[in-house]
C-alpha cells in the first residue's frame, strides 16, 4: 500500500487555492469541475493535497482533513478484507482514472482506498 493523498473540504476554493499556492508553493496537477463540486488536486513537497469544493461546504467543524487516501493495487482485495473486518464502505465508483471507495475508522475519520481503472475494461 502507498500513500494517495489528503482530502480537505474548504469553503471558499479561489481563495484556498491562493493560499495554498502562495503560502506552501503549491503546484496544481489537475482542476477537475463535476456538477455538484469542483476538486483542484495539489503537489505540495511531494505529497498530493484535493482541495474539495461543494455547495453545501457553507462551515467548516474543526479538523479541516476530509480523508486520507490509500493508493492500493487490487480495490477487490481491499473490499474483502473490510468484508472481512465487518467494515462497511461505500459503493465503488470511478473518480478520473481510479476506482474509490471509502470507509470510517473508529474514531469517524474518513478513509479511501483508490485503485487504477484497468483502461482495457472500460
């Protein structure tokens, strides 16, 4: 397993993003718009940060992580083990060119295991 990156809900994503790019020299890998959010995906010293921006983000509790992500060879694999543990997760879907899931560890934090969409079964 590896490190995939951080996840953090901000309220007001233009003035995130300067920050961001101003205070920690952020690079902007991809800026991706959905129809209910927009993700701009960060390389920030060699550690990836998604700046997640919905429009129900109207206040922010402390704690300003939104998940931490896993990059994970088989999401199969992944599945039956918190199967397995008796930990549910989310439905799989594809976000860009991975397939994701999430789940809660025991104290609420979010977790995502994301694996590379195999192109030849799309």
């Amino acid at each position: 397993m590896k490190f995939g990156h951080i996840g953090i809900k901000v309220l007001d994503i233009e003035r995130s993003l300067a920050f961001y790019n101003q205070v920690l020299s952020a690079k902007v890998l991809s800026d991706e718009q959905y129809p209910t959010s927009r993700l701009i995906f960060l390389e920030i010293g060699g550690t990836v940060v998604e700046l997640i921006s919905k429009s129900e983000n109207e206040s922010r509790e402390p704690g300003p992580i939104e998940h931490i992500a896993f990059k994970v060879d088989s999401l199969n694999e992944k599945m039956h083990m918190l199967e397995n543990l008796g930990i549910e997760y989310s439905k799989p879907r594809v976000v860009g060119t991975n397939q994701i899931i999430f789940f809660d560890g025991p104290n609420n934090e979010k977790f995502e295991f994301a694996a590379i969409v195999d192109p030849k079964k799309t």
